[in-house]
C-alpha cells in the first residue's frame, strides 16, 4: 500500500492525472474500499486536477475520517462538498466539529442550531448525544436552542422531558427578559406548542402562555384560567400567575393566592424579592417581618373524641376548604357566564373535589321554576356540595325546595333520601325514620332505604 501510494503521488507530479485517477481506483478495488484516507486524497486530487466532479458521498466520509486526524485538511476539503439535501445533515455536524475544534462560537452556535431546524423539518428528533454536551458546555442557557429542543422533544411524545423544558423556558422568560424580549420569547414558545401535533396534559402550559399574552377576553379564556389555577403546583409559576393577577389589578384575588403560594413546599420569599419585587408587599407584615406558615398544630394535642355514635353510621369525613378552593370560588365574579357555562364549571369543580367552589358556581346559576330539568339538576349539585361541606341543614332546606317541585318517582324518592341521610348525620333520628319509612312504601325495593330504616328500628 505505501509503494503504491508513492507511485500516484509520483503520478500527480509529473501531471499525469488520469494515470493517477485509474492507479488510485485500482488498489481502492483491490482494498475493498481502503480506509486509507490518503489514498482517498490522492484519488480527489487527481480529480481535482482534471476538473471532474467529486463523488459528494465519498467525499464526506473521506472528510468524516479525516477531521479525527487533522482538521484543517478537513475543512479544505469540506468547501469542495456541493451542496446537496442528502447529506445535508451530516456536513452540518462535521461543521460543528470544525467550529468547536477552532474555538469560534458564533459558527458553533448557528451550525447547531441549523442542524436542530433541520432534524425537525424532517421528523428525524434524536440528535448525537455529543451535539447535547456541545450545547450544555457552551450554551446552557441559550432560550432558542432550548426551544428547538423542546420542538424535537415533542415530536417523540416525551412529555416528562418536555414539561420540564416548557416550565424552565416560561421562567426564564421572566427571570431573563425585558419586557418587550419576554413577549417575543413567550410567542416563540407559543408557537412551538401550537404546532406540536399532540400535547393532552402540556395543554395546561399552552393556556397559562395565551392568558399571559392575551389577557382574559370571553368566557373561554377564564375557563383555562379556573384550569391553570387548579393544575399548577410548580411555585416560580405560581408567582408568574400571581403576578398576572396583580396586574389585572385584581387585588381579592392576588391576595388570596398569595395565601396559596405561601404554603407550597417550594415557598422562597428571597425569590419573589429578587424577582418580583412588586409581589413582595403581600409576602410581609406591616412590621416588615416576612410571614411564614403557620398551618401548623401540636402533634401532641389528643383531638380524638370518643365515638357515641350507633354502629350503623358511618362518619363521613367534612371536606376542609383551602385557600386554593376560596381563590376559585373568588374568580367567579370576574366574569359572566349563562346557565349552561355555570353547569359545566359547577361540574368540573365537583370532579375535582372542590365542593366550595362548586357550590358558588350553583349559587350563581339562576333558577327558573318553569325549568324543572334544570332546577332539580342544580338542586342536585348543591346537595352534593353541602353533603360533603358537613352542612346537613342546609341539605335538608335544599332537598324541601327539590321535593316541593319534583315530577317524578325517581327524583321524588332521590331528594328523599338525601333528606332523610342528612337527618341521620344530624342525629335526628325520628324524622330520618319517616322518610326512610316514606320510601320504602312507594317503593319497596329501595334497598339503601330499607336497610338504613331496619338499623334505626333496631337502635
């Protein structure tokens, strides 16, 4: 191989570049397509010298084994690769080898970010795990390369790696921007979700960026708002959440969430204060003093009480309200809605267990008695609230008003029996038996009514 390779290089010297073309293909045959990258570089300079094309795709894997042994060979070459789609990407990642290996950090960082674009424009997501430590050595922080990423991530459908870049990249918006830049970095954002063709839980993220920039316009938007209120337990967006409602100069409802960031396990004055300086005022008393949780009770403290209750009634367990469920019963008044809107967000707030705010939302439904569909259904919705709220009176006033206009056996004997359960938890225990008795003689085969009526018999 050495001889034959003196024997081109004499070839190319005396200019005898055909010869030198046909020695050179000659031993590659031979060789099986050698490895040698210089007789590779004999064979395109022979080329070369009488002006035919180069083979683009021998040409970068010659250049891809070249760059490991000498760079600067590698870049004179690289300029000889026409441009071609087809290999498009791999001549992008011999540029960025080149630029690294050069210290020159601005092609570095376009190459990069050129070969990002690319791998989306094609569905191709995965990049060289050496491409991830390029970018975390030299541009850790760089938003855009984070939102490409973010693109690529999607398109795998790894929504755990996903969140996590969506969340930091919302942050930094507000930790690293001006005003102006912060818009610019959250519609870039924006418009990366908008174009991910699946986002299912990630949609929370994508709403909370559309209230940021668009504000709260209909109906809709304060929907996604209850939503993001809800989903949102990270604590620096919780603080960009309180921001936006301090300056929607909603000043009941900043108040009251900043009770809820208070007790998230994440709590850090120090940030708000660097940060969001205009916040700090809700996180410290007159005195200056800044407040801290005191949510707290003497684990000491026996609060048990002796059971006195009859061996058929289970005690259900009262349903605390939190600052977080006041908060969403609090954004109710911030807008209008119609009956059918009230319905679905009482509803919506129930599934969620967040019987204090759902029960707002059916105070606020008006009632028409002409409507007895409608009336029993908000009715129905309300007695669930007040069951697990532990307010049995107010039970019992609901399921009269329901009674008083019920057109059927079934909702008839359902009130009923809520009446007469609300009754038992209240220890008054005759009237519970009347109505239990009640039912069971319109229909004796209400098991849950015969069974709670033998009980109370049996006391």
């Amino acid at each position: 191989m050495v001889d034959s390779i003196r024997m081109i290089q004499q070839m190319l010297a005396e200019s005898r570049f055909v010869d030198a073309q046909k020695a050179a293909e000659t031993e590659l045959i031979k060789s099986e397509g050698s490895e040698n990258i210089d007789l590779w570089e004999l064979l395109f300079r022979s080329l070369q010298q009488q002006n035919k094309e180069l083979p683009t795709e021998y040409l970068v894997n010659f250049i891809e084994k070249l760059i490991a042994v000498d760079i600067d060979r590698a870049s004179k070459w690289l300029v000889q690769v026409k441009e071609d789609e087809k290999f498009r990407q791999r001549v992008l990642l011999i540029k960025i080898l080149i630029a690294e290996n050069k210290g020159h950090p601005e092609e570095l960082y376009q190459h990069i970010s050129n070969y990002q674009v690319l791998r989306w424009e094609k569905r191709t997501p995965t990049i060289p795990l050496s491409l991830d430590s390029l970018i975390e050595k030299y541009f850790m922080h760089d938003f855009n390369l984070k939102l490409q990423k973010l693109a690529l991530d999607l398109l795998t459908y790894n929504f755990v790696a996903s969140e996590k870049k969506i969340i930091e990249l919302i942050v930094s918006c507000f930790e690293k921007s001006s005003q102006k830049g912060r818009r610019e970095k959250l519609q870039g954002l924006l418009s990366i979700l908008n174009d991910a063709e699946k986002l299912f839980s990630l949609e929370i993220y994508r709403n909370l960026i559309q209230v940021i920039l668009g504000g709260i316009s209909d109906k809709r938007d304060f929907k996604k708002l209850i939503e993001i209120v809800i989903y949102i337990e990270d604590f620096k967006l919780q603080v960009i959440l309180l921001d936006f409602f301090s300056n929607q100069s909603w000043s009941d409802l900043t108040h009251d969430y900043s009770l809820i960031l208070r007790q998230n396990k994440d709590y850090s004055f120090v940030y708000i204060e660097k940060y969001f300086s205009n916040l700090k005022h809700h996180f410290v008393k007159k005195s200056g003093h800044v407040l801290v949780d005191q949510n707290k009770t003497d684990e000491n403290v026996d609060l048990s009480l002796e059971n006195t209750k009859p061996d058929f009634y289970v005690n259900r367990e009262v349903v605390e309200v939190s600052e977080q469920e006041k908060l969403l019963a609090q954004l109710l008044k911030y807008n209008e809605f119609s009956k059918e809107q009230l319905w679905d967000v009482a509803s919506g707030f129930i599934q969620s267990e967040f019987y204090y705010a759902g029960l707002k939302a059916c105070e606020l439904m008006p009632l028409d008695h002409e409507d007895t569909i409608s009336t029993l259904r908000c009715f129905y919705l309300k007695i669930i609230c007040l069951s697990k709220l532990g307010d049995y009176r107010s039970v019992i006033d609901k399921c009269f008003e329901a009674l008083m206009i019920s057109e059927n056996e079934n909702d008839f004997l359902s009130f009923l029996y809520a009446k007469a359960d609300a009754y038992i938890h209240l220890e008054d225990y005759s009237n519970a038996k009347e109505d239990l008795s009640h039912i069971v003689k319109i229909d004796e085969r209400y098991r849950l009514a015969k069974e709670k009526l033998e009980k109370l018999n049996a006391i």
